[in-house]
C-alpha cells in the first residue's frame, strides 16, 4: 500500500516596513521567502527539515552609522508557538520555525520560550545594506492527516 503524499508550505509575510526619524535618520525593511517543505510522507523517518530566508535591508541618510535591529515571527494560524500548524480544510499538520540549524530555538518574538533574531548593520551614510537570515524549518514525523496541500502564513516584523 503506497502512502499518501502531501504538499507543504508556510508562507512569510513582511511586515514592519518604518522608518526612524530624528538622530537616527534611518529606514528599514523586511523580505521574506516561502519555507517550502516539499511533499511529507508521514511513514518516512526523520523529520522532514527544510531552510529558507529572510532579508532586512536598511538605509541611512545622516544620523548614527549603524542600526540594531530585531524580527520576531507571529504562531500564525495555530496562534500557538509550540506547535505552529498548516492547515487543510479542517485537518492540521505540526511544524516550526527555528533560529538554528539544530533545530533547538523556536523562532517566536521571545514569549513562551521562544527567540527573537538580533542583527546589527554599520550603513555608511546615504547607502543601504542587507542582511539575510536562515529560518530553519521542520514538520514533524509521524503525523496521520488527510491527502492535500497544507499552509501557513506567518508574519515576520522588523524592529529598529
């Protein structure tokens, strides 16, 4: 008997576009990309792991040379961090979002045991800069759901 197959995907949505007046004279925003999962099999084993990206990119006009920036990441539909769920229909499947390779530091906005990303840029003046993160992902093994595509949509913001 073949297992059925299904179609993950989470998608980030940017959010937190701002820009900082005064002294600091600077404006920042976020990109995201689509954490696609692939097809899960739910007789297979490990986890089924995947990575994606998101962008910060920052400008200055006058004001300090640098920007300490922070993103945080909604639970999405689950509105829990532990576990976040893509959703089919009524039916549900578990996953998360990781600031490490490993796995271990759930990608949250510092609530509940999670984590938020800190970055730091030095931005000569009149110029931009990006900085890219990895987001780590990971559905969990084992899961018994109905055939289909399943999605996310979480929301990553970037505070300057």
């Amino acid at each position: 008997m073949m297992a059925a197959r299904r179609l993950l995907m989470v998608l980030l949505a940017a959010a937190g576009t701002a820009l900082s007046t005064g002294a600091w004279a600077q404006s920042c925003t976020i990109g995201t990309n689509t954490v696609a999962f692939g097809v899960y099999d739910p007789l297979a084993l490990p986890p089924l792991d995947t990575a994606s990206g998101i962008s910060v990119s920052c400008s200055r006009n006058g004001g300090f040379p640098f920007v300490i920036y922070r993103i945080d990441l909604n639970t999405g539909q689950a509105g829990a961090y532990i576990p976040r769920a893509m959703t089919n229909g009524a039916s549900q499947l578990n996953y998360n979002l990781y600031t490490n390779a490993s796995r271990s530091n759930i990608w949250g906005d510092g609530a509940g045991g999670t984590n938020s990303v800190f970055g730091f840029m030095f931005i000569p003046n009149g110029q931009t800069r990006t900085r890219r993160h990895t987001v780590y992902g990971r559905s969990f093994a084992g899961q018994t759901v109905s055939t289909g595509s399943y999605l996310d949509t979480i929301t990553a913001t970037v505070t300057f």
